[in-house]
C-alpha cells in the first residue's frame, strides 16, 4: 500500500512573499509541523501547497508562517 494514499493536501495563501528566499522561509518553517511530508511555496502567486499525514492545525500553520515573516491570508 502506497504511503500516498494517506496524506492530505492542503492549500493556504501567504501575502508577502516576493523571492526564492520568502519560499524557502515559509517552507521550512511549515515543513517543521509534525505530519508534513512536503511543502511547495510558490512567490509569484502567494500560494503554500502542503501534502500531510492528515490535516493540519490551521493555527499552527498559521504560527508557522508568522514566525517565517509572513501572513497566512
């Protein structure tokens, strides 16, 4: 059984990211939550695509993305 049959994928929209660097923040900080497998932060359209072992705590993202300097919108 493929591990990928259990994990849960998950949108959210970030304002004030504008580089490479401001994806890297966010995805590192977010991809230290427990249960996330992989995270993709994309600059250009503010939008997080995070994969997980099940849905995450929207308030921890949310302290994620302040603490990388960022806003969960």
């Amino acid at each position: 059984m493929s591990s990928e049959a259990n994990t849960v994928t998950a949108v959210y929209q970030v304002t004030g990211m504008t580089c490479g660097h401001c994806e890297g923040a966010v995805a590192e900080e977010i991809g230290a939550l427990d249960g996330v497998s992989s995270v993709k932060a994309v600059a250009s359209t503010g939008q997080v695509t995070v994969v997980s072992a099940a849905p995450l705590d929207e308030t921890a993202v949310r302290a994620a993305v302040d603490e990388a300097g960022y806003e969960l919108a």
